[in-house]
C-alpha cells in the first residue's frame, strides 16, 4: 500500500502505510507521533523526523509502526556512530542521534516520565552529570555465536548474530580478535562474556543461560584469562567472577559515588549507621565510608548470595551483608541516618520503599534505571514523606535509550 496523510476520522489498519511526524519522545527509544487522533510509536526515530512508516499493531487508544523510510531527518539525526548497529544490530538504538544533544533529550524523557507519573510532586530542574564518552565506554559485553562459532551483537529483535563489526561501545582491545574478519571461533549457539578488567586483564569466557527462575548462569569454558575479575573503587578491590554484575561504564561507579558521598556528607551526622540496598557486592560502600568513615557500621542487603559472599570477603566486619529481599529484611535491621537504594530495573517495590521510610533515615539516595518505574517510586515516596532534593540524570549507556537517575530524598 503507498504512503498516505490519513485524516482523523479514518481507521489504521495492520500494514497500513503512513507519513507522520514524531513530536515527542517515549520512553523506551520510540517516537511518537500522531495519525487519526491515534498516538503511534515508532522505535528508532527521533523529535523532528518525518517518516513513511508501516502500521505493525492497532489498539483503542495507540498504534505501533515500524519506519520505512526516514523522508525528512530530525536535526537530531547524524550517522551512525556504531558499524554494528548500522549493520542492523541491536546494541545502540541511539546511535544516529546527535551525542551532543543526547544528554539534554534524555533528561528531557526523565522530566516528561516524572510528569506524567509523579504528577503532583513537587520536582526540582533535572540535572546532568556528564561522563564524556560517548562510544569506547563500555568494560564488559555479551555477545551471541552463530553457527559457524562467529561471535557478534545480535541483531535487532532477532537471534541473527551481525559477526562483520564490533559495536562502538567496546573499550579499546575488548573486542580485539573476538568480532569481526580473522576472529576466533566459539562454541556454535554459545554466549560469550567479554570484560576487561581494572587491572587491563581480558577475560573470555562462554556460558549456558540461566535456567527460567534461576539467576546465576554456569560458566562452560574459560577461553582467555583467569576469570577472576579485578575491579577497583577508591583503594578498594573486589574479586568476582566474569559473569557477575558490575556498572558497564567505565566512568558510572566514580559518578554515582560522588553523589552519594557527597549528600551524604551534608544532610546527615558524621559516623552513622547505613544501609546499601539492592547493594550487589558493596560497590557503593567505598562512597558510604567517604561520607561515614571508614568504620561505619553499614548493613548491605542482596538477594544474590554470591555477591553477598563477594561483599563478605571484600569488607571487615563492620560492614555487614545480609541475603534476602529488600521489603523481607529492613525492618529487622538497625535504624540507620543514610539509605543508599539501587533497584532493578523493575524499581523498589512499594512495601520496601514504605518500610525504609518508616525508619526515619535523614537521607535517601535512590538510583534508578528506568525513568518510568523510576518516576513510580518518586511518587511512592512523596506519598511517605520524602521530598525529592535533587534529580540527576547520568548518560552511562551512551548510544542507547538508557539512563541512569539519581534521587536524592529528605523528610
């Protein structure tokens, strides 16, 4: 079917082509734009383009579309700053925006998510903290094998593994020999994990998927390296294994414990008791000792008990782990004058975010990764008594529609 301007009260239909113009930007990487009185999102596209798209999904109130055809660039719009993603992978679904526009359009989403789902609560400017890369960030990656054991990114909503070029996020030398002509072979069907350490030690090793409702994966052979990695906050080094979480950007961690040391530093008493929640293997516990000392009694808690044994071998005993979902222990644990929160992308859940409210601590710093569910606990907090004070938004996925954001709350 051609491309067609609808008038507002004709039907989109299932493979329907239209031309429409993206006027805001979603959360999640999609435009929208307007056709019929029906808002269509469009991934991919940014504030400003005009597209010939094809109607993919038809609902009451919105519509999908894949673009077809970009008819008239947004300002917004360069080339691409990543061969992998230009070749159809899906690492860097923002990689044809402006990188000097895109810390200003993503803290633009923050703001509309928290409009649109705190409204009511009174919101302070988002800010920017700005890490300076915008490709050559990234520490760790995972990759997919294709049958012929060529490692790569895989392509956009596919299990089609784009072998011919490394994304633009790798560091320089993680993905040296790895991706791309003349690489080395893997297991057909295999994932490999990439990282590169803190100490400049590559370590390579393919991993079997975690089993539905299991959260660790099994390493099923170790190709380069110890698979020990060693990764550095302050003086403080942790030992985990390749597989284990760690912040990507190689400049997050330094960013986000600058925020942390830093309010906590001004809205508590010296030397009180925290808690790092959703805490991993304590990555934030150097920032809490900046703020509290060094002797600080901090209790960690992590439903994963091998972080919480990482953070456990890490730390003296003033530092305490607990294994154990956030709302299910809080309660138990002393009242503290700090509260560090990092959830998952899903947000704290409303029971937890209650629970740490009722201990009265001076200060909160909650970092979220989604704007929606991050806005979600923004509000759930107003509702407890905590006013946000400050809201930071840190580009640490640069290329991606991701952010991370920093709240920090006060009674």
């Amino acid at each position: 079917m051609s491309a067609k301007l609808l008038n507002r009260d004709a039907k989109l239909h299932v493979g329907d082509e239209i031309t429409i113009e993206i006027t805001r930007a979603a959360h999640g990487g999609e435009g929208i734009g307007v056709a019929t009185g029906i808002v269509i999102f469009v991934p991919g596209t940014f504030i400003g383009d005009i597209l010939q798209c094809e109607i993919t999904q038809v609902k009451k109130k919105f519509a999908r579309a894949m673009a077809k055809e970009v008819v008239t660039p947004s300002p917004l719009r360069v080339d691409s700053r990543c061969p992998a993603a230009a070749h159809g992978a899906g690492c860097c679904d923002f990689a044809t925006i402006d990188p000097e526009a895109e810390d200003e359009y993503k803290a633009a989403i923050v703001r509309d998510q928290l409009t649109r789902l705190a409204s009511g609560v009174k919101i302070p400017p988002v800010g920017i903290t700005k890490l300076g890369l915008t490709t050559k960030w990234r520490t760790r990656m995972r990759l997919g094998v294709d049958k012929d054991g060529n490692a790569g990114s895989r392509k956009l909503r596919s299990n089609t593994v784009i072998v011919d070029e490394p994304c633009s996020q790798a560091v320089p030398g993680l993905l040296d020999g790895v991706v791309g002509p003349g690489a080395r072979k893997f297991s057909p069907g295999a994932e490999v994990i990439v990282v590169l350490d803190d100490e400049s030690d590559r370590h390579i090793v393919e991993v079997r998927r975690a089993a539905r409702g299991r959260r660790s994966e099994k390493i099923t052979r170790n190709i380069e390296g110890s698979g020990e990695v060693v990764q550095t906050v302050g003086t403080t080094k942790f030992r985990l294994p390749a597989t284990a979480f760690w912040q990507a950007h190689t400049k997050a961690i330094p960013a986000y414990s600058e925020i942390i040391s830093s309010a906590l530093s001004s809205m508590c008493p010296p030397a009180g008791i925290a808690w790092d929640l959703y805490g991993g293997v304590g990555a934030f516990v150097p920032a809490i000792q900046t703020a509290f000392g060094p002797l600080a009694e901090i209790h960690s808690v992590e439903v994963s008990p091998y972080a919480a044994r990482v953070g456990r071998q890490t730390f003296d005993s003033n530092v305490h782990f607990h294994t154990a979902a956030v709302e299910k222990i809080v309660e138990k644990l002393p009242t503290p004058s700090a509260v560090v929160l990092d959830p998952p992308r899903s947000g704290a859940t409303a029971t937890a975010i209650t629970a740490i409210a009722k201990a009265k601590p001076y200060c909160v710093v909650h970092i979220g990764c989604d704007p929606a569910t991050f806005a979600r606990d923004i509000k759930i907090w107003d509702a407890e008594g905590y006013s946000v004070k400050t809201i930071t938004m840190l580009n640490a996925f640069p290329a991606t529609h991701h952010c991370e954001t920093i709240a920090v709350l006060a009674p």
